[in-house]
C-alpha cells in the first residue's frame, strides 16, 4: 500500500486513516516509484497521529501501526532515497520511531521505544523490543531477535537467526571521533550475544557462536565457539555446553 496521509484533525478515524497518503517536503527530490509488489491493501490499521512525515510509505497489506508511532521520520542527514518499505504482518508498537530511507521485510515487530534509523537493509522477522536503537547503514537478516535495551551502531551487519539479550552494546569507531575508522562489527548466521555484552569495533562473531553475559569482544570469535570474560576468551564449545544443558534440563 502506497499511504498519501497529510496530518488529519481530532474528528478524524483509524478508518479515514487508512487511506492513501503522500506529502512531499519541497527541499527533497521526488522518491521513485513504488516496488511493483506492494499495493494498495485494505488491511492497514494506523492509529490517529500515528505518522508523522514528508517520505513516501510503502505499507505492504496487512498492517498494524499504533497510535503515537512515528512512521517515516525524516534524517537530519541528506540521503538519496526517502521512501520507506515495509513488509506485510508488521506491528508498531506505540513510541516506536522508524525513519525515512530504509527497507524492511515482513513480520517486522517492535516493542515501546524501539528506533530503527534510515538507510538500513533489513530482513523479515525482525523483533526489535522496547528502547532499542539499529543506527543507520546496517544490514540485518531474517529472524533476527533483538531484545531490551540494544544498540546496534552504524555499518553493522547482523546475519539470519542472530539473538541479542538485553542491554547488548555495539561499537564502531576504533578511535573516536574518527568518522574514517568506523566499522561496525559482524555477527554472523545463529550467532548469540548474553545480556550486557559490548562487541568493539569490526570483530566477527562467527556462525553460531555464543557470547556469555557481560563479556567485552575486542577480536573475533571463532564458529561455534563459547567465550566469556573481558577480555572475551574461548571457553569451550557450543555443541558441547548445548548438550550438557540437554542432559540437565531433560
């Protein structure tokens, strides 16, 4: 669905919400079409004030947007491209900010809070819960579970089926403020980071790697490995602690 919404009055209703919606801001370039798999839907449910905008959305049919989402924000950075894709099945929840710029998948879920800035690539099956922030330039895969109190830093690149527990951090500038040395670390396929953990600029968290809690990565982590502490240090396994807690548990 294509929304050309401009701001409505009290008297207005989630139905006449519904309805296409377009408004451009004069110092931006027209945004080009739309994808050609989105259309008009008849299942969108936007809450009243819900978008708040001059980008053009492109909502795949059905949507829930709640009242006092923020849908399309506009960067205070120039970028080329304004619009906003987001896939069928989303819920945004209220508070939640998602800027101009990016393309998301299907089964987007966000919790209170959460902010997903602009020009990100992202997958279908994101949850991203309460207070979390994905910066901008990241690209993020499918099934991706981000919890409570995340940040994701610019230049990120999370692959399908990664997990974050509460309060993880992610570094990018190896000597700030140094805009040429940023680079965003790479957590790759199945990967897991335990609550407060800091990951530190460009490390590789590889293929189902998991990361205990509070631990500080500043290298890369080998495929399928456990590693804890701060500095972070191979502990063991994964294979082999998955199957210590399948003997214990069952």
């Amino acid at each position: 669905m294509v929304c050309e919404w401009s701001r409505s009055s009290p008297e207005s209703t989630d139905r006449s919400a519904r309805t296409a919606f377009r408004s451009h801001s004069s110092s931006h370039r027209p945004p080009p079409d739309p994808h050609p798999t989105l259309q008009r839907g008849r299942e969108i449910k936007v809450g009243l004030f819900s978008v708040k905008t001059a980008a053009r959305i492109l909502l795949a049919d059905p949507n829930e947007i709640d009242p006092q989402a923020i849908v399309g924000a506009l960067p205070g950075r120039a970028i080329d491209d304004i619009s906003l894709e987001i896939g069928p099945h989303a819920n945004v929840r209220a508070f939640t900010v998602i800027y101009a710029g990016s393309r998301i998948g299907s089964h987007l879920e966000t919790g209170h809070g959460a902010v997903i800035r602009e020009e990100n690539q992202i997958g279908d099956h994101l949850s991203i819960w309460n207070n979390s922030t994905i910066d901008y330039g990241c690209v993020i895969g499918n099934n991706v579970r981000i919890h409570t109190g995340v940040y994701v830093a610019q230049f990120t690149t999370i692959e399908d089926d990664v997990f974050f527990a509460p309060g993880v951090m992610i570094a990018n500038d190896r000597h700030p403020i140094c805009r040429e040395c940023m680079q965003g670390p790479t957590i790759k396929r199945g990967a897991r980071v335990g609550i407060n953990s800091t990951l530190l600029p460009g490390v590789v968290i590889g293929e189902g790697a998991l990361v205990g809690a509070a631990s500080v990565v500043t290298r890369d982590v080998p495929p399928g490995m456990v590693v804890a502490g701060n500095p972070a240090r191979v502990m063991g396994e994964v294979e082999a602690l998955d199957r210590r807690m399948k003997e214990k548990y069952h």
